[in-house]
C-alpha cells in the first residue's frame, strides 16, 4: 500500500525481505525514525486530519500546515522540556502546554524546524493559560514546512488525546503480525494496552523457559524476568557491550542475533535505536538453547514489547510535563501565594495533592553528555516517582530536581534521605557517573524556591570542599561564613600558618596526611575507628599521625590548640 508523507523500502535479505518505512525529514531527505517492523505488517495509522476529528479534539482549530494534515501519527508525547525535541522517535503528535516554550520566545521558528527535522507528525497547542497567541513567525514557518499546528481544546485532557492515538497503533499492529500458533494460547488474548511491560516479560521468560531482559539507555530502563534477577542483567549487559565476543546472526530479516562468552549466552534482538542508544531484548540462555519456533515468538513478542514500552513512554511523558510544570513555577522566587494556590487546585484536578512541606534535592551530573544525561535523569525520575508523594522535574538540562514531602517516617531525616539517594543512584545504574547532590532543609511549599536556593547552596558548596556525594545544606552554614571573597586573604593565610608544613609534606611526597588527620580529629582521635573510616590498618593510621605530631611540634594533639587545626582542615577546600 502507498503511504502518505513516507516511502516504503524494501530491504533483500537473500531470500529473506523485511519493509522499513522512512519519514522524509526536512531537507535531509529519507530518515529512518522508529524501530523496524517485523515482516507481515500491514502497516496502518493515524493521520493528523483524523486526530483532528476525535471527540477529544472537539472544538480544535488548525492553525498552520494545513498540507501537512497526512502525515502519520504513530503516538502522541507530551513535550515536557524545551530541549526535549532532541528525544523525539518520529512521527510523534507533540503535545504542549506552552509552558517550556515560554523559554524560546524569541526562537519558535527554529523550534519548528527542529520538530519537522526529528520527524514529528504535528504540534498541538493549549493556548491561553501561558502562551496567549502564536508568533506569526512561527506560523510562517509552520506553513512553509506543511507542518500542522494545532489549537488544542483547553479542557481536554491529554490522555484523552494520547489513548486513541495509542490505541489506533496498537489495533493496526498486533492483529496484523503473522502470530506464531505457539503464542496464541498465551498471548492471543492480550489488551496491550491493560497489560504492564513486567507481566509480558514474565510470559515470555515462562515461553522461553529462560531469563528475559529488556535494556532501554533512552528510558534508563533494565528489567528482567524473573524479577530481580540482577546477575542475569549483568550477564547480557556485559555480553552486549564488550567487544570480542563470538556471535552470530540467526536471522537477519529480524535481526536476531547470538553472542556467547563467559560460560553463558544470549540471543537478543534490537528493538530500538535513537540517538545513538539502542534498545535490546535479550533471552539469557540459561536453561536451554533457543529452537527455531522460539525465535519466530520473539520476534512477535518484540513488536508487542516495543509498543508497550512507546505507550509507557508516552504515559510517563504526560506526568513528567505536569510535574515540570510544578518544579518550575515553585522553584520561581516571583511567585505568589495566589499563583501556589492555582498551581495546587489544578495539582487537586488530576487525584494529587501538594503537601504542606517539601525538602529539595537537586542531583547534578559532571562529564555526561546530554543524551546520557536524558537516561539517566529519566531514569531517576521514574525511581523517585513511583511512590505519591515526590515531584520531580529537570531545570536547563542540567540537574534533577525533586521534591520530597515531609511526612510521619522520618524520610526527611539527613541520614534517611542520603541513604535514599545513593539506593537510587545505584538502581538506575549512575555507579559509572560523576555525581553530586545537594540537599535542603524543610521549607513549606509557599516558599519552596528558599528549599531550592539551599538545595543549589548545598550541592555548590559540597563540590568544591568535597567532590561527589550527598551534601545538606545544614553542613554548609561554615563554609557561607568564610567563602566570601573579602575574606579569601585571611582564610590562605590561617590555613597556611596551622596546615602549611603538611601541605607542602603530602605535595612533596605524594601523599595524604591531611586526610588521615582530618578523620582523625573527626573520629575523636580515636585510632580504631579512623582505621575502620579509612579502612587502613590501625598501625599505620598511629604512623601517619606520629609524623603529623612531629611536623608539628607536638601541637597537633593539644587540646587548646586542636580546634584551631580542625577549623583549618575545614576551609582547606576553600584555599587554591
């Protein structure tokens, strides 16, 4: 069949042919967006002029690009960042509140340029509580390209658009794929939609009478089947990502593929590639080798595990943009208490509630580039969210903010709340990431751009005095005190007459006395427990301060003096 806005091309595999259906991007010609479709797919969609005609919709206008209303819709996404454009899949509807374009005024008609080169399907606008009107420029832009702007309904609800798009891309699909007769018992019957991405992989891994994992980096996803089963997501990670591995091609029409190495195997098969990342399936081979019938199961368990991943994707992208919402009009110090209270009510409008008291934490990333940022920052956020209470959202692409409540448990708690952190960086995998985080005290939600300040002072100030981690902004109050510029002079000048000799001792040497008798003091000059801190033998830790004692002259250790050298061993990060 012939389709609108899109070529079909036919891909010769020997005897084997798979079709791949390429969006014409803006000026670059064919582009290939979304994953490739197992063959004997009748491939059918949505077009924009018929998302204009769901009930939903009633009441829309289309504003710009009305040559353009034939373009596919495979799924609508709530675009809940101004960057976000980077993340698109194509031929997504891109839905907006108009909220993160309030930062590109002055841009709108790159912003549609961007749109149209990422391969969306259309941009539908809910005008008037943000934006009042669209820049003629934009719409000027928007005609020029046949790329349709619509006016979206206030009142309506984006999942009352988002449903039957998805819906439409599921019918169109799965009763179409050519089903393996040894799926039907099993998967027949399934309503994709009502089904969660963790009961597919336990039927599969059951099917399989193997492990199952799915490896999503544009989601920050891993998960497996049976749950809990890290050494197995481990095994295919591994296997996945080093090279050198024997592998080989089982079918290369569906692209599944076999690597064996370290006593095991896998055969995995992607089912995704955006931005350089690449989302895979993989069977962990444990129990038993795949059979040729096995492999015609995965690759119609492939296609539904891809849509449930986009309807997932696109579930949390209407939370993300409602949440961001939030974050970014609280984190604004020109708020009001009347706009804290609209901002409630409309958080009351879908089921949730804003707490009394909130601690910030913002959580920043060093040396990642932007789309492993957009992992690992999704990830988070779908970690932090999956109980009520926090609200997340990401500020310039840079740092994770999150609101947490306080409540009756003590998560409020310093220890419990750094605690919290480190278990969540290391579930979604930030271990080989640069991290820090900075922590607020509770503030009531009227004030919560004073909790953000404090987060932003904490996360500042513990970078510089100690590099990576968990810092709160109650420990900071010391280093605001003396980390004024007026007072830079006598800060050098104090630390070099009580630390001086050391510095120069550990650059000499190449090594770290200053360390070993800051925990020291901070252990209470207790040997044994600044062994167990440094975790170094206790006779070595009564070595290192015996030549801290002598470098000294014995003052190091004097109960009238030990202050003075704890107070210089604190603004020491402070000193060049």
């Amino acid at each position: 069949m012939s389709l609108p806005a899109c070529r079909q091309k036919t891909i010769d595999h020997g005897n084997e042919k798979s079709v791949r259906y390429l969006y014409r991007g803006y000026k670059e010609g064919p582009r290939n967006f979304g994953f490739e479709l197992p063959k004997g797919i009748d491939f059918m969609a949505l077009t924009v002029e018929q998302v204009l005609d769901l009930p939903a919709m009633h009441g829309s206008a289309l504003l710009a690009g009305k040559n353009g209303t034939n373009r596919i819709v495979e799924t609508a996404t709530v675009l809940d960042a101004p960057d976000a454009v980077r993340w698109l899949r194509g031929r997504e509807l891109v839905l907006t509140s108009t909220y993160p374009l309030l930062q590109l005024r002055n841009n709108l008609d790159k912003f549609v340029h961007d749109l149209v080169d990422h391969g969306a399907s259309g941009l539908g606008l809910k005008l008037n509580r943000y934006m009042k009107s669209v820049p003629q420029e934009m719409i000027d832009c928007a005609n020029a390209l046949d790329f349709p702007i619509l006016v979206v309904p206030e009142n309506a609800a984006w999942v009352e658009i988002i449903t039957p798009v998805m819906s439409s891309f599921f019918e169109t699909r799965a009763p179409r794929v050519a089903q393996p007769e040894s799926l039907g018992g099993r998967f027949g019957q399934i309503m994709l939609p009502d089904i969660s991405l963790e009961q597919l992989l336990a039927e599969l891994s059951k099917m399989m009478s193997n492990p199952i994992v799915v490896i999503s980096p544009m989601d920050g996803l891993s998960l497996s089947a049976p749950h809990k089963s890290e050494a197995d997501i481990q095994a295919a990670l591994t296997l996945l990502e080093e090279d050198g591995w024997k592998s080989e091609c089982l079918d290369p029409a569906n692209d599944l593929h076999r690597r064996t190495g370290r006593g095991t195997s896998i055969v995995f098969s992607p089912y995704e590639r955006a931005n350089d990342m690449i989302g895979n399936l993989v069977v962990v081979e444990k129990t038993r080798k795949l059979t040729g019938a096995d492999l015609e199961d995965l690759v119609y368990a492939k296609m539904l595990i891809s849509l449930k991943i986009r309807q997932n994707r696109t579930d949390q992208s209407v939370i993300f943009e409602r949440q961001n919402e939030f974050v970014l009009s609280l984190t604004d110090r020109s708020i009001g208490s009347q706009n804290v209270s609209a901002l409630t009510a409309r958080y009351a409008a879908i089921g949730k509630r804003l707490h009394p008291r909130y601690v910030c934490i913002i959580i920043a990333f060093q040396e990642v580039d932007t789309d492993h940022f957009r992992a690992l920052s999704s990830a988070l956020r779908v970690h932090f969210t999956k109980s009520d209470g926090p609200i997340t959202g990401v500020i310039n692409n840079e740092q994770v903010v999150v609101m947490v409540p306080e409540d009756d448990d003590g998560i409020c708690r310093p220890d419990v709340l750094t605690e919290q952190i480190n278990t969540q960086m290391r579930k979604i995998g930030a271990h080989a990431a640069i991290w820090s985080a900075g922590v607020s005290q509770v503030t009531t939600v009227n004030h919560f751009y004073r909790a953000y300040e404090q987060a932003k002072q904490a996360l500042d100030h513990g970078r510089s005095a100690n590099g990576v981690g968990v810092h709160l902004y109650d420990e900071t109050g010391f280093y605001r005190l003396f980390s004024r510029s007026s007072m830079q002079p006598d800060v050098q000048r104090f630390v070099h007459e009580w630390l001086g000799t050391l510095i120069e001792h550990d650059q000499k040497n190449k090594v770290n006395l200053l360390e070993t008798f800051r925990t020291f003091l901070d252990c209470d000059t207790n040997y044994r427990e600044t062994a167990r801190a440094l975790n170094i033998h206790h006779n070595t830790v009564r070595y290192r301060i015996g030549l801290v004692v002598s470098m000294t002259h014995k003052k190091a250790l004097q109960p009238k003096l030990r202050l003075h050298y704890h107070l210089a061993l604190k603004l020491l990060p402070l000193v060049s």
